[in-house]
C-alpha cells in the first residue's frame, strides 16, 4: 500500500467495513453462510474468483428490474439511464485504478479478451518479422498463448524471463533480454499459482528506458494490492471483473490514450463506429472503438458496485488482514512434515500453493471438498510454472479479506486427513 | 449424500500405495501414452499381444490415487482376456464410472470393478477414473499417439 487513502471523511464515519471487522465483513457475502456437505464453506479459491457481496447482487438485480435499456443507442429514458450508469461505472474504475481519462477504460470479458486484444490490435500492427517479446517465466496461459499465436504469424520470437527456486523473476536476465528488437513486455503483477509479487515498476522503467511499451496482468493483483496505473507508468493494464469481488463477463483493459488512438478496431459492428457507408466507415473515439455490440452492461454496473464495496474498506487494514493470513498459513502448513510450499518469494500476496509427498493434489482436493473446503488444484493455467519446478500439479490455498485464521485451522486439520487417507 | 470412503475405497487405497504391474512390458508389441492436461495425469500403457489375447500388461506414469489405482487394477483384470474381452470391460467400466447419479445398476455383476462406483458421484474424476482405459483402447489399437480424455 503505496498511497494512503485520502477518503478522510470515510475514515471518521462509524462504517464497520472501515474498523474491518472480519465477521462483519463475512455477513455481506451471502455465499459464505452456505453449508457444503453439511459443513460451513471454507471457500480459499479466491485466484479463482471470488465471491459476491450483495451490493453487487443487489445492484445487478435492480438493474434487470429497473434499468434495463440498450446503451448509447435511445432517446428514451431507460436508455439514458441504463448508458448513465453503464458510464459511471467506466468513471468508477478509472478512479480506482487512478487511469488520467475515462476514455482509457475499454469493457471487455475479462483478462484474456483484453490481453487478446491488445495482441491482435497493437500487436498486428506493430510486431514485425525478427521482433521479440518478452513475457515472464511465471505467465497465465492467458499471457502466453496470445504472444505465441502472434509470434508465429508474424515471425517474431517470444522470450521469457527466467525465475529463481524461490519463484522470484530474475531481473539481471530481464535486463539482458532487452535489446533494440523487443518491441513489447507483458508481465504478470501477482502470479496466480505461486503468490509472487513482481517488481513491475522496475520492469517498467528498464523497458521505458528504450521505448518499449509493457502490458501488466493484473487479474491477481487488484484485489490484494492498490494498483495506480499513472504511478505504474505501464502502458497497458488488464484484469477481470469476477476476481475482484464483481460479476463474471466482464473486464478491464486500460491503455494509455495515445496508445489506444492509434490502434485499429479489435471487432467491428455497431456502437464502435462513427458513421457507415458502403464505402468506408469512420470509426468512433476510443473506447466505443473497442467496444463493438451490446456490450455487458449488467456486468460493467456490477462492477462498478464492487469498486464502490471496496472503497468503504480500509485497504490498509486489509492488506494487514491478508498478510495475517499469508503469514499464519505458511508456519501452520509448514509445520506439517509432508508439505513442501511452492512459491517462497519474499514479496508474496496471500496464496500457498503446495505439494504433499506421494499424494497427488486431485486427491488433496477432493477429501478437502468433504470437509467443506475448496481450494484449487492442478496446474492453474500456468503450466510452465509445473515444469519449472517439476511437479504435475499443486494445491492451492488462496485467500481473501473474508477469510479468516480459523478456516486455516480447517484447512491444516484437513491436510491431516488427507495423511491419515493416504498414510 | 455420497461419503469419501465410497470414492476412496481400500482396494483403491491399497492399489494406490501398491501399484500391480508397475512396470515397463520388456517385449510388448502394443503401447500408448495418455495424459488429462487438466490434472497432469499422465500414463503409459505397455501390452503383449498374442493371438489376440493380452498376454502381458503394464503401466507406468504419475497420477492421482484414482487413476493409479485404475491403471493397476486394470491390469490385473485384463491380463489372458482377448481384445474383444477387454473392449467389452472397458464399456462395462465406463458405465460404471458415469452412470446418473442415483441410478441403481447392479454391482454385482461388475466384480472388482464395482470399487470404482463411488466415482459417478464426482464428476471432476471420472477423467481419471477412465484415462487407463482409454489408452488401453489406443494401446491396442496401436495408436501410439498420445491419448487424451479432454
Ligand atoms: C494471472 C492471471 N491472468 C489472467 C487470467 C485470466 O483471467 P480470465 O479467465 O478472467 O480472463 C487469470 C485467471 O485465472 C490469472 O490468474
């Protein structure tokens, strides 16, 4: 946590999310009053997605029951109303992510579509043939299969920056994979199946020091740390809306205005032009440009309500919270002889993958599943980070403001469970 | 509501710890590799063809307990049966390990494969319940090709 939060007013407000209050903050979830097989839910899948508050419920319902209407499209109330909240929301996470312009935040389904995005859009046109890009060696599959198709289509050559054991980048081979062919970095902020936090900024100001323009992949990242694309300096920034507490569907890519301008359309079809004949079109400014058809308009107001959850915590006391719960998980599982973590970095938000000795991690979930407890298992999208460290597949606690110490409690007594199984 | 010990079962337990016929087939004519991508699953299958009967059988590979155990006591059940034995087990097993949940089909007929029920009630698993077997199928079909239960 970087910036200190400036909502003073909030702050002397009598809120119980802003004294954070863990069981406070668990009634506002209601997924999190479920019974799973008979026990409490003990949800730790929150790489995955997270839950729902029910504002953001809530705010889609009345949507759909009070708003709905087309956006940008009708003269009509509903219509007007609907495109007002629709863009308030854009305003909302332009404030969130503190982007200059509203205009450099572009709908989209999330993560993946973004990054595609940017690949098939900046990069058709600026990769050539013999150019490099450079990604990390701790990627989402969503940050590498997108370089990787334009690579081959464009004959340019993708490199990766190496990690060390303890799952950090090594910055050092970063700085000798810069050279005047590389034309673009994407990085991962927070990876999704190790915990680490990058040092971005730094990757940034290497790349920047030659012109190079670097996409971030934050789908791990906002919902853990503050995220400040202007103090960042990156140039694209991307991430999904359901893993920071809003609806599936939807998501965010923000790019630098000059950047976006010159990009040419990534779809085409209404809403993303300025005027249609059969002989030429005139494309809208930017974002519409980007943002061709009905978009996800329920979504984007969801998400905007998520944004708005969010601001009444105190993030400082969250990222307090979740540290509580990194640090408590990693002396409780270290405690059990069988487990090995994978994924030391020094700078790590709070997710645990690990590996059990001779016990696959399918079968780790599965018993823990009995017990209520859902964690994540397998290679998580990231399969070179598997064969990095040379295992098939990990399990993987990951935990959100909502948890708590006594879900890890649950979550150790299970990994003993799963001994006894298997013993 | 479906309790662990039907999924986890002792023989499946005991062929997980002890796997049989856990080893490279020296002078097998047929063979197969099978791997979920989803779970890192991932099993090679080795079988000695004569005359149309399985005269030898093995696996190797790394994999969960269910798709250990599967391969081991795959082995051991189609070791001497002729290929149109083991096509017709193979269909048996699959409708052991998909059949509706709740639908009641008789057991009793199944033999060891009945321990394998308990994993129509876990969706997530019937892949790795089934990847043996279906790279039994390549293997005698001498499809050397990777095969895959995605
Ligand atoms: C680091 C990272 N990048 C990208 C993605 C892709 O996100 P989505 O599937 O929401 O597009 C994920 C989600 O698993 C992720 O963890």
């Amino acid at each position: 946590m970087n910036k200190e939060n400036t909502q003073t007013v909030l702050e002397l407000s009598e809120n119980p999310l802003r004294n954070f209050d863990v069981e406070k903050i668990r009634q506002d979830f209601p997924i999190l009053q479920r019974m799973i097989k008979g026990k409490p839910l003990v949800y730790l899948d929150n790489a995955a997605t997270t839950q729902k508050p029910l504002s953001v419920i809530d705010t889609i319902k009345d949507y759909y029951t009070m708003l709905n209407a087309n956006v940008h499209r009708g003269v009509h109330f509903l219509s007007e109303q609907a495109t007002l909240a629709y863009e308030e929301s854009r305003l909302k996470i332009k404030e969130f992510i503190n982007a200059v312009s509203a205009c450099e935040i572009v709908f989209v389904r999330g993560a993946t579509e973004a990054i595609n995005l940017v690949a098939s859009s900046y990069g058709r046109k600026n990769i050539k043939e013999g150019d490099e890009i450079i990604i990390s060696a701790m990627e989402h599959h969503a940050n590498i299969v997108p370089w990787q198709m334009l690579c081959e289509e464009k004959k340019a050559k993708l490199r990766v920056i190496p990690m060390t054991d303890d799952a950090e980048l090594m910055l050092d081979e970063y700085e000798k994979l810069l050279n005047e062919k590389t034309k673009l970095v994407a990085v991962v902020q927070i990876s999704n199946s190790l915990g680490t936090i990058n040092p971005v900024r730094e990757i940034i100001v290497k790349a920047h020091q030659r012109n190079i323009p670097v996409l971030v992949d934050g789908a791990q990242a906002v919902s853990h740390i503050k995220v400040d694309v202007q103090d960042l300096d990156c140039d694209f920034y991307v991430f999904s809306g359901h893993k920071l507490f809003g609806p599936t569907g939807i998501g965010i890519l923000y790019g630098k205005a000059e950047l976006l301008q010159e990009m040419p359309p990534y779809q085409t079809g209404g809403d993303m032009i300025r005027m249609v004949t059969f002989e030429k079109t005139i494309f809208n400014d930017i974002p519409n440009k980007f943002e061709a058809g009905t978009p996800n308009i329920a979504g984007a107001i969801g998400l905007g309500a998520a944004i708005d959850y969010l601001k009444y915590l105190n993030m400082n006391q969250v990222a307090k919270h979740e540290l509580d719960l990194l640090e408590y998980s990693t002396l409780r599982l270290s405690e059990i002889e069988q487990v090995k973590i994978i994924g030391n970095a020094k700078n790590k938000a709070s997710l645990i993958s690990f590996v059990l000795e001779n016990i696959h991690p399918h079968d780790i979930g599965t018993i823990l599943d009995s017990e209520g407890i859902a964690i994540r298992t397998g290679h998580h999208c990231t399969q070179p980070v598997m064969q990095r460290f040379c295992i098939p597949a990990t399990a993987r606690a990951s935990f959100a403001f909502y948890n708590t110490k006594e879900e890890i409690d649950k979550l150790v007594s299970g990994i003993y469970k799963v001994i006894r199984v298997f013993g | 509501m479906s309790e662990l010990s039907d999924l986890y079962q002792e023989v499946i337990l005991d062929h997980n710890k002890s796997p049989r016929n856990y080893r490279k087939c020296e002078n097998c004519n047929h063979d197969a590799e099978g791997y979920n991508p989803l779970c890192g699953d991932h099993i090679f299958i080795y079988i000695d063809l004569e005359d149309d009967k399985i005269k030898d059988i093995s696996f190797q590979g790394s994999g969960c307990a269910i798709s250990k155990s599967s391969a081991s006591l795959m082995t051991t059940i189609l070791k001497g049966k002729t290929k149109k034995e083991a096509e017709e087990l193979f269909s048996k097993f699959h409708e052991v390990v998909t059949s509706k949940i709740g639908s009641e089909q008789d057991l009793s007929n199944l033999g060891k494969l009945a321990v394998f029920s308990g994993v129509r009630d876990y969706p997530a698993r019937v892949k790795c319940a089934s990847l043996a077997w279906h790279t039994m199928l390549n293997a005698l079909k001498d499809e050397k090709n990777l095969s895959s239960t995605e």
